[in-house]
C-alpha cells in the first residue's frame, strides 16, 4: 500500500497554478521580492488614504480627494464612470451601501469630470428594490451635471464570461457584467467594512468579485443564479474570488471603504454596526483592502482571498508597502467581533488530506 495526493489536491493545485501561474495553497513559502524596477529605481508603494470624521458623506470625498494625485491621469482618460455599490440586501441597510457614500464620490467627481456617470450593481436580490428603498434615485436629480443614471446589470443582461471552479472542483463558467470589464469606463468601488460568513471579511475586492457574476431578473423564465457558484465550499470561494479578481483587476480605477458605520459579527447580512467614522480610498484594490482588514482587527493571514491576490500581483498585501495618507492606522483600528462561525470559515487554511489507495 503507497500513499497518493487526493484528486482533490492535484485539482485544487493546478487550478491554483492556471489561475495565476503561481502555486497558491495556503501553506505555499511566501513569493519572492519583486524585481526592482527598471534603471534601478525603487519600487513605488501604493498609497491608501483614512479618514476619519463625523460626517459619511465628506468622510467618503476626503478619502478620495486625499489620493486625487493617483485617480485623476487615468480618469482624465476614461468616457464615463461606473460606481459599483454593495447591495447584499435590498432592505437592511447596515448590509448595503449607503446613499451618502454615493453623495461623497459624487461630490468629488463634480469638480473633476463632466460625466456621465452609471451607478451599476447586481444585487443578490431584486436590484431595482435595493435602490428605491436605499433612495439611490436622490443621486439623479441632486447631481444633474454628471448625468447620473442607474443601471441594473442583471436586466442590461451583458456579460463577459470566466471560468471559475465550482463545489465540484469542476471548471465553469460564470457570467461577469459587461460594464465592469469595460475598458473605456472608470470603475469605482463602493464599499463597506463587514464581516463575512465565508471569507471572513468583505470589503473591496469581495464586492467586485461576488457582484459581477450575474442572475436572472424576473419574468425571465428558467431561473440561474451564477452567484452560487462561488458557495460550494470555503476554500473553493476564496480560489473564485481570485479568478475573478484577475478578470476584472485591469479595469479597476479606484476603491472607497466605507467604515462610518461598519458591521461586526454575523455579517454580511445579520451583523450588528461599529462606529469606525471612517473611510479609506486607494487605487489598489488590494492594499485598500490590506488596511482595512487592518482596521478592523482582523489578522490579515485569515483572509485567503486576499493573500491570493497579493501572491498573484492584483495589489499590494505588505502592509510595509503601503503609502497610508491621513489619520494613522493605529489611532483608527478596533477589534471587530468575528462570525459566530468563524472556525468553520478558517478551514481552507488546513492541509488538503491525503488518501490511501490500494493499488492492483
């Protein structure tokens, strides 16, 4: 009798090393340093900005008006605006993005761009309800010089396709929005600091990823959902994350957390709120995400996701490496409380198992 590597290793290891060209277990030997840049010169630290305050929406427009050195060359070039906020559920607020961080980006931009500007999401639900009851309308009329609209991308019905790896460790594909992938857009991220039931934390790179696949809108006959690919397991969810992290990373402009008032415990859904009173922007999707985990005292190593794709090069996972403007992530940081099923969720860090197989 010899002991071989499950079909489930070699599966998830070469799925790791398809998606990324790296080997990306969780018990990999950290990646090399990157090589510096050319003619010697040091390599550039993505910059984060925190602000702290008592009001959400200038807490949201100081963040970015804070790193506006990084986001206005590449928006000067770009045709419109895509805004994705989070709507995990279209009637609890504390699980969605609120109406005032809209208000905050669309503050800063008003100055800077002439718009059009498309509010986008594809909400776990209903789209259309979580914006009236979210009164996203407001945005429409209050900023009429950027040409507001809003868009459910679950009706627009377009889409690009990906390959993830489903419950079964089987590859397939699932349907991204067409507008986020959109080269000619400026894709900014509406986030919120939450715990998660799967990932641990949700913040930027997870309301991309799990908000781009999307499902069908009523009326339309045959019900899919290509959301629920991504829940057949733990681990499995961090691995589609990152796969769908890669897709849609070269469009990405910049992110914005919103932390005035974050979730702890049983989130994304039936958490109760922090009162961090802050907001975090960046241009690195991952570093913002770096820092916010930071600031919500969670230990960075928990988040699979997010190591992935700073192994993968998406981003900046070394908090070392990270330029942060503004408050000071010390003064800011408080320990949020954890899902009650937390150690169900830390399962992808442990080793896939080996099996014994009998042979002749």
């Amino acid at each position: 009798m010899e002991h071989r590597l499950s079909r489930r290793s070699v599966i998830w290891s070469a799925a790791a090393a398809a998606a990324s060209g790296k080997l990306l277990l969780a018990q990999q030997a950290p990646v090399a340093p990157p090589l510096p840049a050319p003619g010697g010169a040091p390599e550039r630290c993505p910059v984060v900005s925190i602000v702290k305050g008592d009001r959400r929406r200038q807490n949201v427009c100081d963040a970015l008006v804070a790193i506006e050195d990084q986001i206005l060359p590449v928006l000067k070039t770009k045709k419109y605006v895509v805004i994705k906020p989070n709507i995990v559920n279209t009637r609890n607020q504390l699980a969605s993005t609120h109406v005032d961080s809209l208000h905050g980006i669309l503050d800063f931009l008003a100055p800077r761009f002439k718009g059009p500007v498309v509010i986008a999401e594809s909400a776990a639900a209903h789209t259309p309800e979580g914006y009236e009851h979210f009164h996203y309308a407001e945005t429409v009329t209050e900023h009429k010089p950027l040409q507001v609209s809003l868009v459910d991308l679950n009706e627009e019905a377009k889409f690009q396709t990906c390959t993830i790896l489903d419950g079964n460790l089987h590859a397939v594909p699932v349907r991204l929005a067409a507008r986020l992938l959109d080269p000619e857009a400026y894709i900014l991220c509406s986030a919120i600091l939450k715990t998660h039931n799967t990932v641990i934390a949700t913040l930027s790179i997870k309301n991309m990823a799990l908000g781009a696949p999307l499902h069908s809108t009523r009326g339309q006959g045959k019900w899919w959902n290509d959301k629920r690919l991504y829940h057949g397991g733990v681990r499995q969810t961090h691995f589609g994350i990152l796969m769908t992290a890669q897709r849609l990373q070269p469009c990405w402009g910049a992110t914005v957390i919103d932390g005035y008032e974050g979730m702890e415990g049983n989130g994304p859904n039936d958490g109760t709120p922090v009162p961090s009173r802050l907001a975090i922007a960046s241009t690195d999707y991952v570093a913002a995400d770096r820092v916010g985990v930071e600031a919500m005292g969670i230990d960075p190593s928990w988040i699979g996701y997010l190591q992935f794709c700073g192994q993968a090069s998406l981003g900046q996972v070394d908090l070392a490496k990270i330029d942060i403007r503004g408050e000071k992530l010390a003064d800011v940081a408080r320990k949020y409380r954890m899902h009650a099923d937390i150690e169900r969720e830390l399962r992808w860090m442990g080793e896939m198992k080996e099996v014994p197989e009998k042979l002749g």
